[in-house]
C-alpha cells in the first residue's frame, strides 16, 4: 500500500512540475519619434531622445549609457516603473563627438530589450 500511495503521490508532483507555466518573454515594442534612430546635437551638445515603449509586461526602468562605456548615465526607474505603455523623453547634454547612446528597458518579469540610438556631433 506504501508503494502505491509513494507512486500516486510520484505521479501527480510530476503532473504538476509540468504543468505549470513558465514565465514567458514578452515581446517589447520600442520606437523613437518618426522612427528615426539618429539625430544631431545643437550647438550646445544638447539633443532629447524621444519615442515610445509598450510591453505587454509591467516596466521596470529605462537605462541610458553611452557606447564604450559600463555604467548608464540616466536610470529611469520611476517615470516608467508599472507602466505597460510609456512615452518618453530624455535630454542628453556634452555631445561633443558623435556619440552612441544604449538604451536598456527592463520588465519586472526580466524580460529586456536594447537598441541604440545616435546623436551626431553639433
């Protein structure tokens, strides 16, 4: 009786295991203003970076670094946190050079999405 009660109980925990869903990817749809990925700094070295985000998951911040290096110069962890739609402007200063910016949106259930976006010298 043991042996049937232990392989009952075997059977449903891996009926369970299996059945349960995994948290799934959800698709992230970014889009700059007029879906256009480059633009030039005036000739102050100013240029804000505008456009949309929409996820099917909650956000959870947008992070701004400039290519070459490691540590983001904007985090954006409030504006866009728990939204599912969100439209965004973030103003660069000091482009003295044609600059690269990264940009990182994260989800609260881990899903991620990057893209760049270039800011030519004034």
């Amino acid at each position: 009786m043991k042996i049937k009660s232990f392989l009952l109980f075997a059977l449903a925990s891996i009926c369970f295991l299996f059945s349960c869903k995994k948290n799934e990817p959800t698709a992230i749809q970014f889009n700059f203003t007029n879906n256009v990925a480059v633009g030039t700094a005036d000739v102050n070295g100013d240029y804000t970076i505008t456009g949309h985000i929409a996820s099917s998951a909650r956000l959870d911040s947008v992070t701004l670094t400039k290519q070459g290096e490691s540590i983001p110069f904007l985090i954006d962890n409030s504006t866009a946190k728990n939204k599912l739609d969100y439209t965004f402007s973030y103003l660069v200063t000091g482009i003295t050079a044609n600059t690269t910016i990264i940009l990182d949106v994260f989800e609260q259930n881990g899903g991620k999405i990057e893209t760049t976006f270039l800011i030519n010298k004034p």
